[in-house]
C-alpha cells in the first residue's frame, strides 16, 4: 500500500537535495556517454530550470537537442534549436544552426549514427559534447566554416572544460528559478482550455523531484519559453510579506458568524421547546400532557451557556481527545528527533511574537491528523498524530506546522475552535451509538438507536454548514500567513500534497475515514472529502503503486500519470468559470486553487515548484448567466417568490390608498409573502431536475461533448462539467468502502474503490436509511466488487457520484429513487405555498 509521506526517501536527504549545477551536469553528461539516455535527458530537463542568464541553462538545452536526436524525437530536437537561435549567445545560437542543417526534413526521419560522426574537434569524447567556452563573455566567435558534406553532430562541453562562476556551485533546488509551461489538455470541453498551455501528456521523460517540468516549449508559434511574470496577474506579483499584521476582515467574519450562530441557536432551541409542547398538545392523551416553561425566553441563558463552553472549549476538548482518543503531550525532545525544523520555526514564531512555545500534542493514530484548537495564543494546542511524525519529513511536518502557527497569528482560531468541540461531541455520540447498536441483536433496541445516531449526524451537519463560509476564509489566509512564516510555498505545496495522498491512503487501510478526519474536518490543512480521490489518484498513479523516489532519476509512468493527475486537477478547479460559487458546500479551498497560489509565490521567490501555472484567467464569454441560474436555480427562485410577493405587498398599498377594497387584502399579508417564497423554492426545484437526473440510457457527454463516457473514476475529473447541476450518467465497477452498520445507514459514508481511485458515493434521498427497511443497502456490501450506476458531479473541489443503483450481482441491488425523490419534494413544497396563499393571514 502506498505511503505518501516516506521521510527515509532521498528526495529529503540533504545530499540529494543539494546537489550543485556542475554536479547535475557532470551526471548529465556521465549518463550520455553511458547510452542512458532517459536519465540523461531527466538531468538535463532539471538543469533546464536555471535562470536563463545562467551559462548551465544554454548547456542543459544543447543537451537536451543531443538526446532527443540520439531518441530520434526530431520535432522535440528542432524546438530545442529553436530555443538557442532566440538566445543572446552567438555561440549557441551558431550551434543550433549546425544542428537544424544536419536534421532531416520529415519527422520520422532517421538521425545520424555514431558510425557516421566524423572526426570531432579537440578534446571531444564520444558523448558528442564539444566545448562551448565564453558563453557569457562577449568575445566574437570565429566565423562558422564550411557546410561538411557529411553530417558532423556539434558535441557540448565536457565537465573538465567548466569554467563555471561559484555561485552556481551552490544549491541546484535553491537556484531553479524558471519552470516553462507545458500544455493542458481539454477537460471541460470550453474553449479557453483547449488555448492553454500546460502538460504534455507523451513527455513521460521528466525528472523524478520535480513534478512538471518539460523545458522544451510545446509550440512552433512560441519556442521560448514563457516568462512566468506574464503567466501571473499583476495584482498577485507582490509577494505576500505584505500581509496585514492584523487581519480585520478576518476578524468581521469571526464577529459576524460568532452572532449568527448565537442567534440560530437560542432560536433553534425555543422552536424545539415549543415544536414538542405543540405536538404532546396535538395527541389526544388520557391526561392532558404539555412542556412546561416551553413558551419562556431562555435567551439569556442560552447565550451565557454558550459562551462559558466556548471559554472552557480548549480544556474540555483535551479531556474529549484523551479519552476518547489517547491523545498525550509531546515533548520538544520527541519534536527534535522527527523534525528539528520545526521546533525552530516553533521557537522563531514564538520569540518574535512575545509568546511562549504552544502546548504540543500527539495522537497515537496512523492516521495523517493535524490541527489546532484554542481561542488564545496562550492557550492554543497544535496535535498532530503518529502517522505524520513517522511517516512525514522534516519540511513537510515544518509546513504543516507553520500552517497551525499561521492561524495562531491571524487570531482565526477562538470561533472555529468552540464549534470544533460542538462538532467533535455531536459526531462521536453518533459514532458511539451507531457501534453500540451494531453490538444488540433485538431490533427494538437497535433501530431507537439508529434514529438517534441520525439524529446527532443531522445535528452535526446543520452545524458544520454554518461554519464552512469561516472556515474558507481561515484556509485562504492561513495559506497566505503560512507562506510569510516559513518562506517557502514549496514546502507547504509539498506537506498539502502529501497529506491529501495520505488521507486517501488511510482511508483504503481502514475502509473509512478516521472519525477526527471528519468531526474536526474545519480545523484540518486539507478537507478529508476533497482528498478522497485526488489523494487516491496520487497514490494510484503508476502501475507499480509504490511511492515514488526522487533518488531514482529514471522517469517512470507513474511520475508522468502523477504530473498529469496535479495538472488535471489545477486546471478543473482554476479553470472554472463558476468556481466562485461552487464553494458553498466546501470547507476549505479547492486543492487545485490552493496549489496554484502557493506555485505563483513560489515563482515568486525564485523557489523550485511543481506546479505549472496557466497562463491567464478563462475569458467572461465562457461565462453563462443561464446555466448560472439553473445551478442556484432554488435560490433563484426564493427571490423571484419573495420578490413578486413585495410587489404584490406594494400593490396593496397604492390600492389601499385609492379605496379598492377588492385588492387591498394584498397589502401587507404575510401568507402572500411566505406562500411566494414557498412556491418560488418548490418551482426552483422542479425546474432543474431534468438536467440533474439525465436518463442513465441517454448520457448527456452525447450532448455536450464528443468524447466518450467515463469508464473509471481517474476520468471522471477529467470529463467532469462545469457545474454540478449537469449530470452526467457514469457506470462503474469497483469494490465497495464504508462503514458497515447503523453509522452507514444514510449511505453518509460510502466510497468506491477501482484501480484509478476512490470516489464518494452520495444518497440523493435524505432519509436514505428509511429505505433498508424495504430493501437491501449497499452498506452490507462493504468489501465487496459491485457495479454503481448514477450521475457524476464536481464542484467546490469535491468529486462525487449521486447514487441511481448498486448491484452487487442479479438478486441484490439497491435503488435510491433520487429524481422520483426530488420531484415528490418539489411538488409538495409548491403544494405547501399554493396552500399558505389560499389560506391567508
């Protein structure tokens, strides 16, 4: 099973990482004259990200032109000349021009042999090198001799032959400035992608420590490489050192969601009070029964409760993690010996702000955990668990480490902190009692606990969607804090990627999702439902299904797939037109968006990044204000509803101004406005299921786009719609995950797993588990190979499939019924507000 974060692998080794320019090149040229040409190439390409003043970068080209002449690739070999003719260097670009007259005209062309080669000039070696002196000096170079009639290949120089300033010699990762941009393939089938540039999917040859990173430009049109200031908007080159010392916005959000969630809750528990009084009332009992004190005000008390539980929240929450959890201090000796990185920027952070070092805690758990909670900087706890101190590296526990600092200093912690420990309680009662009922045997005890526990999982989701607006605002500005306190994007950009592939990769070792990884999901990093398949598909990513080393220097199908899935996935979610309002439902940022932003700093910095950025934003004619609408097409139409109601209202006023009695009544009458707003949701409803339940028979690719229907989930991000309410019909086939017993009962936590990756299977009826009463649920196929049918869907970062059917083979299967659902549901909320009007006030 993949491990995703391997701290024992040479990529984060201090040899490895620093290697010199002359060291890469002298390897370079090494594996040349050795007839290994992938590795020499990987090299090359590596060299090939120096800033192209510096002397390696023309040498690294020249030797890329040589070993794709010794592959036969002609087409990449005559972009490479076109790259040294547009140089400054008269040399170089004399060079080249031998090299364009010695390729042949087609394509498929046959190269010269080393049989052919004649005499070489001095001190040349059978690599093909030739010595190119003085590419920085300005001397004239000797005037070109005569066309041979033989095919004489120009070699490059050797390692002796260096004259190379020290300042190259110091760290290759540290002086790799320039990252090209390759070219991204079409995934959302609209225009502007298919005129970007991004990864080419047949350069498998990449060096195997950075992620994306083909240096030869894919275009005739363009062949030098695309300066990555043009590639950045204007109002992101400034780099984020000038953040706010105090985040004000920041702190609005906090105030504002601390009121409303105040405010939701006092009216929350008075309409629960009076609810159960008005319905002991409603049933004719022997004795008359009813609530007392359901119809008092408990504002005060509800308010002040609160607030003392937000205040206790940090030590409450120890006492829940430790015994719930095993969760025990962590000393800065144990700290020392996983990552002494860490405890220095802990230590850093610390003195300059005035603080002493935050309380270090750690849960003894494989699962990659990590987070915050404390509403003061005195009092905050950072928790990671086991698995990410033994299985991660110094920089990627540094990172992770600077991302909880970085909500330390923003002051983002206090709210998000007291309603994690709502979310932690509410979620493991309905953990707790799902596995107690799992243990009873007498249906007349196990089903008043499964109602329970669901009753607690709706609880914690009203709850978590309340705060999901703050929590995406911490993200952003955590990752924007983080890159300021460790100075290095690239490390973050690294620790996200690889706690995403750990999470998937927990995930298939336990068949779910650890509970913290989903009750403390807004305090996390990453978003455990995000990482899901993203992870899975890193993990996935070659045929081998190991990590990859990046001491192998050989390119791998693997290291090209996982290059492939990180550019796939920045282009679905920073390509989207309608990204900006596909984040209602998400906790955090998209992965992909992050990324990007964390890549453009990193450029920034003059910092090796994996990322390749595109090259500017979709254009506004993409943008299409109907589709727009049908996607919120409830919300449109709560305020078409309410909105027709105020004019009516306004109506009413000016006939009752001029004595018409007969439209008077309009004015001012709440069923006018509650029945509109009722009839404006259920129409709104109706009006777009058609396009969120295509027929299974009729895939709506057809319809949209040419290109086949997705047969695997690492297509379906590939293929996936611009936005969720377009549905498109998939069938896969794949082995079941998830909980087994009453905690699975609304299908809450279901995955499929296939070759490719894992996907989240979602039950489009709410009251999924009234449906085991009268049928078999997928939840006892757990392990199981099984064929699901339904509509895939992507937004907010966030890849899943609405359930249509679940086979497990021709006797069992399991139906959800999701368009007969929202039809019943619609129809019945327009009936609600047809009725609410004709009643009246």
């Amino acid at each position: 099973m993949a491990q995703p974060i391997d701290p024992k692998s040479q990529a984060s080794a201090p040899g490895n990482r620093g290697a010199s320019a002359k060291q890469v090149y002298e390897q370079a040229v090494t594996a040349f004259k050795a007839q290994s040409y992938d590795q020499a190439l990987a090299l090359f390409q590596r060299l090939g990200r120096l800033p192209p003043g510096s002397p390696y970068y023309l040498k690294a080209v020249m030797g890329q032109v040589r070993v794709y002449q010794r592959l036969k690739q002609v087409d990449q070999a005559r972009l490479g000349c076109q790259v040294l003719l547009d140089s400054s260097s008269s040399e170089a670009r004399q060079w080249a021009q031998q090299v364009l007259s010695q390729l042949p005209n087609k394509t498929k062309g046959e190269v010269p042999s080393v049989t052919q080669e004649t005499a070489l000039p001095t001190k040349a070696d059978l690599s093909g090198f030739v010595p190119l002196a003085g590419i920085a000096s300005s001397q004239t170079p000797p005037p070109l001799p005569p066309k041979p009639a033989s095919k004489t290949p120009i070699p490059l120089p050797s390692p002796e032959e260096l004259n190379q300033p020290r300042s190259e010699d110091d760290n290759l990762d540290a002086a790799e400035e320039r990252e090209p941009e390759p070219t991204y393939q079409s995934l959302f089938h609209f225009q502007q992608l298919n005129q970007r540039s991004g990864i080419d999917q047949n350069d498998s040859d990449r060096p195997p420590d950075a992620t994306i990173d083909a240096t030869i430009p894919a275009s005739n049109a363009s062949a030098e490489p695309i300066s990555r200031s043009k590639a950045i908007p204007s109002h992101q080159r400034q780099l984020q050192a000038s953040l706010p010392k105090y985040p004000l916005g920041l702190w609005l959000q906090q105030a504002f969601t601390a009121i409303a969630l105040l405010w939701i809750t006092n009216w929350a528990i008075h309409f629960a009070l009076r609810t159960a009084d008005r319905l002991l009332r409603w049933v004719r009992w022997p004795v008359q029964l009813s609530l007392p004190g359901a119809y008092q005000n408990y504002t005060v008390w509800v308010i002040g409760s609160l607030v003392l539980l937000a205040l206790a929240s940090p030590w409450i929450m120890d006492f829940a993690l430790t015994f719930w959890h095993g969760q025990k201090p962590l000393s800065t000796r144990q700290l020392q010996g996983h990552s002494p990185g860490t405890l220095r920027l802990l230590r850093q952070v610390c003195r300059q702000r005035g603080w002493q070092l935050p309380e270090l805690r750690v849960i003894p758990d494989p699962a990659p955990l990590c987070f915050s909670y404390g509403w003061l900087a005195r009092n905050t706890r950072i928790v990671v668990s086991q698995g990410i101190l033994d299985q991660g590296s110094d920089e990627a526990i540094t990172a992770l480490y600077g991302y909880e600092l970085a909500r330390m200093v923003n002051g983002s912690g206090s709210v998000l902190s007291a309603v994690g420990l709502l979310l932690l309680l509410l979620h493991t009662a309905y953990h707790r009692l799902a596995q107690i009922g799992d243990r009873l045997t007498q249906p007349f005890l196990r089903t008043p606990l499964g109602i329970f526990s669901s009753i607690f999982y709706g609880l914690f989701w009203l709850l978590r969607q309340l705060v999901l607006w703050l929590s995406r605002a911490c993200c952003a500005w955590g990752d924007r804090r983080a890159t300021v306190l460790t100075q290095h994007p690239d490390h973050l950009t690294d620790g996200l990627l690889q706690l995403t592939e750990a999470i998937a990769a927990d995930l298939e070792r336990r068949g779910t999702l650890h509970p913290l990884l989903t009750s403390l999901e807004v305090l996390m990093p990453v978003s455990s439902r995000q990482a899901v398949t993203p992870g899975s598909m890193l993990a996935k990513a070659g045929p081998d299904g190991q990590n990859l080393s990046a001491a192998d220097n050989s390119p791998s199908d693997r290291f090209a797939n996982r290059a492939t899935t990180i550019a796939n996935l920045i282009a679905v979610d920073s390509l989207n037109p309608y990204r900006q309002w596909l984040r209602v439902s998400a906790s955090h940022l998209p992965l992909g968006e992050r990324l990007l932003e964390l890549s453009q700093q990193a450029t920034l910095r003059q910092q090796p990044t994996a990322i390749a950025l595109p090259l500017a934003s979709p254009t506004p004619g993409n943008f299409s204000p109907r589709l727009l609408l049908l996607q919120k097409s409830p919300l449109t139409g709560l305020l078409i509803g309410g909105g027709i109601a105020m004019g009516l209202w306004f109506v009413g006023g000016i006939v009752n101004r001029l004595g018409w009695q007969r439209l008077s009544w309009l004015y001012q009458d709440p069923s006018i406005l509650m029945g509109g707003l009722w009839l404006g949701l259920g129409l709104g409803l109706l009006l777009r299921i058609n396009a969120l339940f295509p027929e299974p028979g009729s895939s709506p690719t057809t319809r949209q786009t040419s290109s086949p229907a997705p047969d695997n989930i690492a297509e379906l991000i590939n293929n996936s719609s611009v936005l969720p309410v377009q549905g498109k019909p998939v069938t896969l086939q794949g082995q079941l995950r998830g909980a087994t017993g009453l905690e699975n009962w609304g299908c809450q936590n279901l995955y499929l797993e296939d070759t490719s990756g894992l996907v989240k299977l979602v039950n489009p009826v709410p009251l999924g588990s009234l449906q085991a009463l009268f049928q078999h649920h997928p939840r006892q196929w757990t392990g199981q190979a099984v064929t699901v049918s339904g509509w895939s869907r992507y937004g907010g970062g966030l890849l899943w499939v609405d359930i249509h059917q679940v086979q497990l083979d021709s006797r069992h299967r399991f139906q959800a019924y999701g368009p007969i659902w929202a039809t019943l549901l619609s129809l019945a909320i327009s009936l609600i507000g047809v009725l609410t009007i004709f009643r009246g006030g």
